[in-house]
C-alpha cells in the first residue's frame, strides 16, 4: 500500500539530527529556533499552526520537547492547547 501525507512536521532535536538529510517539500523543517536549537522557535510555529489548521487527520508523536527543561518548553505551551481547541477536545 502506497503512503500518504501532506505534511510531515519535524522540530527540535530531530530536525537538528537529520537536517543534512535532503528531503522532499512535504517534510517541514523549522525556519528558526530557540537557544541551542533543541526547540522551534516563533517563525515556525506560526508554519506548522498554519498547516495544522487545514489537517484532516494530526498524528502526534509526544511532546517536541524536554518537559524538564523550562527553557525548552515554548512549543509545547503552543502545541497542547492549540491542537486541543482544533480538535475541541
């Protein structure tokens, strides 16, 4: 069975690890960054709201971030409850 998606939206750590990896238009890759790279910046989530908002179907791998860490914790403050009134959970 053939895959398919619109978008695959990568942050943080990951996008750090696999940046040097070419990748199709469909995989978002943050523009920016806070501190030391392991958390998307402002610029970025305002791409990946965008794109949120016209998905039909969101898959959520966990949290972008390292809970533990407060500096680390800006996308998550945006992501849970953005994605919670999307869904009207």
């Amino acid at each position: 069975m053939k895959k398919k998606y619109d978008n695959v939206l990568v942050g943080g750590k990951i996008a750090n690890e696999i940046k040097r990896i070419p990748f199709g238009e469909k995989v978002m890759l943050p523009s920016d960054f806070i501190d030391d790279r392991l958390d998307i910046g402002p610029e970025t989530l305002e791409r990946f709201k965008n794109i949120l908002n016209s998905a039909a179907t969101i898959v959520w791998n966990g949290p972008k971030v390292n809970l533990k860490m407060k500096k680390y914790s800006g996308a998550m403050k945006f992501s849970a409850p953005f994605l919670q009134a999307l869904l009207q959970l």
